[in-house]
C-alpha cells in the first residue's frame, strides 16, 4: 500500500570564486599596488513550496539540481559574478531530508515557503583587501569555499484527487495497475481490495492521485461489506470514476442495476457525494461483443443523459481516454 511519494534528489549549490592576485599597472606609475577583486559567491540551493505541483513525478526523470558557481575576480578590484540560485519547486506538503542522516531540513507547508537547503561557497578575498601599512604589495589572497554537495529525500503524503469506485470485482484494482506504478492485489473473487491503493497517475504534463478503495454494495453506507470507513476516503477527493463490469450481465438492465446500487449508497451517506464528477466507464468490454457493448452504452448514455465510456485495462482500449477525463475533471484538462 502506497500513501506516499517518495524521490531522492541530489543537490550542489555552486562554488566560490577564486580571489584574484593581481597588481595595479598603469604607465607612469611604478608601484601600483594590488589590485585582485573577490571571487563571487557560489548559488545556493532552496526548495520552494507551490501549488502548480501535487505529485513528485516530475523528480523521476531529473535526480541532479546544481546551483551556479560563482566567478573568478580579477584585476583592477573587479568582483567575480555571484552563482545564481536555484528554487526547485516542489508541492505544498514535500517533507526534505538529507538522506544520509535523515535530518528533516525543510517541511513545507504554505504556498511559496522557501528554504534554503545547501548554501554556495563563498567567493576567495582579492589581494586588494591585503594591503596595509607595512605590507604595500601583498600576494595574498584566500581559498574559495566548495559549494556543498548531497542527496535528500523529498516525500509528499498523498491526498486522492479521485477515488476509483464500484461494486467488488469491477475492474478498479486492475485499472489503477494499469494508468499507475501501483501493484495492487487483483483476483477474481469480491473483496480483493481490503484497503485503499493510491497511484500517482502522469498524463502529458500533468499527474493527479488516484485512490482504488474497497468494493461498495448494497447497504455499504449502513457499514456493511467494508463499508462506511471508505465512503470517507471518497467525501474528500474531487471526482469519481465509477466502473460498473458489464460483462457478466444478461441485459443492459442488469448492468444498470449494478450502477444505481452503488449511487443510492452514496447518496444514502451524504448528498455531497452526488454532486462530484464522475466519469462512468464500463469495463471488461474485451469479453464482450461490439453489439452487446452499444446496447449496454446507449443504455447508460439515455438514461443518464451523459457520455458513458466503454473500458478495458486489459486491451487497453480507452484507457487514455479515462486518463484524460481524470485531467479534464479536475479542472486540469483541456
Ligand atoms: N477480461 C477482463 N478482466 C478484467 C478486466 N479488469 C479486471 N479484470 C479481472 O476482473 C477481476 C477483478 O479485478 P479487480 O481489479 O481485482 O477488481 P476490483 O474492482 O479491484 O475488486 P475488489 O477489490 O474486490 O473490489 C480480476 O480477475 C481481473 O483480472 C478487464 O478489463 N478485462
Ligand atoms: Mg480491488
């Protein structure tokens, strides 16, 4: 079972500068003194907390952040340029600790929270700062300080932005298995589905978190099969995809019966439920005619008067589909 996201980054922040040793020559002017400028400081490195993100799928491709380094100073006292920065922004929620001792370093909970979590190295002092009254022409300059290097882990608790929902056995294991790197148990008996299975699912620049919960039926709302625990789960995410197994049944009123149960045990818990988008797939269609599916779909799609999609996570058939309704009900789509 999986409730958190979890990555492991690698971060440098930049180094510093060398100082610089140098001496003022100007026609005419025989001692000119020294002239090395600073070395510019290395970037630092910090996370910042924002609300663009809610996964940390996007820390699966790239593992290594650096900041900048800062630059050499030179003659005539002119300071290396500072690194810049580097703001890696992560989802309001990420917890960051350095990997190696688990030392929490930032927990971001506000929007725009940031923290800096590995400082650059200080740029090396010119030779210019050297000169004093017994010493005119001083070499000496000090070392520039290494930026700092290390991993952390960032974690996120996930909160489901939609719940997969249906009676036992409808498919909802299979299908998050299928549009996410969870590995939930799937059998073909009801109730294979003891707790909920979350999955972080990416479509196209986006990822949301889906939630597959226990298997409603009649009476759920009332405590029985598993009950009233999970119609909690669901009251907090944002959409629903309802997926009723069709092809079991003998006619299209069967397969709508099997819909209407779980919708009355909704309702039954609370009227909010109702007003949730829910996207109403019916699956398992690759055991199944094209004609027996129409019938069933345009079924669905009368009495309900809303676009009903036929599924199959196991050809695959329309599951990008449902990814992308997923998206668009969150508001995210296009
Ligand atoms: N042919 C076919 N079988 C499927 C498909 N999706 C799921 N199944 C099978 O249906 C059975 C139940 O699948 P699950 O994913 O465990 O169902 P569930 O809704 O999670 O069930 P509970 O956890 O008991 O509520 C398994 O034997 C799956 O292999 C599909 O698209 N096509
Ligand atoms: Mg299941």
């Amino acid at each position: 079972m999986k409730f958190i996201d979890e990555v492991t980054i690698t971060v440098i922040s930049g180094n510093g500068g060398e100082g610089c040793s140098g001496m003022r020559r100007e026609k005419h002017v025989p001692l000119g003194g020294p002239d090395g400028g600073d070395g510019g400081n290395g970037g630092d490195v910090y996370v910042e907390a924002t609300d663009k993100l809610n996964t940390l799928v996007k820390f699966r491709g790239r593992k290594v952040y650096r900041a900048k380094n800062g630059e050499n100073g030179s003659g005539q006292q002119c300071h290396g340029k500072y690194g810049d920065d580097l703001v890696i922004e992560v989802p309001v929620g990420t917890i960051v600790r350095k990997t190696e001792t688990q030392e929490v370093v930032a927990d971001l909970t506000e929007i725009g929270q940031r923290i800096m979590i590995a400082e650059g190295g200080r740029g090396g002092l010119g030779n210019a700062n050297f000169k004093t009254s017994t010493n005119q022409a001083p070499r000496k300059v000090t070392a520039a300080k290494p930026g700092e290097q290390f991993e952390v882990d960032l974690e996120l608790k996930l909160l489901a932005d939609i719940a997969l929902i249906g009676m036992p056995n409808a498919g909802k294991s299979t299908l998050i298995s299928v549009i996410s790197a969870a590995k939930p148990k799937i059998a073909d008996y009801p109730f294979t589905t003891l707790e909920p299975n979350l999955g972080v699912v990416a479509y196209e620049d986006s990822s949301y978190v889906v939630a597959d919960i226990p298997g409603l039926i009649e009476d759920a709302a009332e405590g029985k099969g598993l009950g009233i625990k999970f119609l909690k789960h669901i009251e907090r995410t944002k959409a629903f995809v309802h997926l009723v197994d069709v092809s079991w049944c003998l006619d299209e009123f069967e397969a709508f019966d099997q819909y209407v149960t779980v919708r009355a045990e909704l309702e039954k818990y609370s009227d909010k439920l109702m007003t949730k988008p829910e996207i109403i797939c019916l699956t398992k269609i690759d055991a199944m005619t094209e004609e027996e599916i129409t019938k069933i779909q345009k079924f669905f799609e009368e009495a309900l008067d809303k676009r009903v999609l036929p599924l199959s996570s196991v050809s695959g058939r329309n599951v990008d589909i449902v990814k992308a309704l997923m998206l668009q009900s969150l508001g995210r789509g296009n």
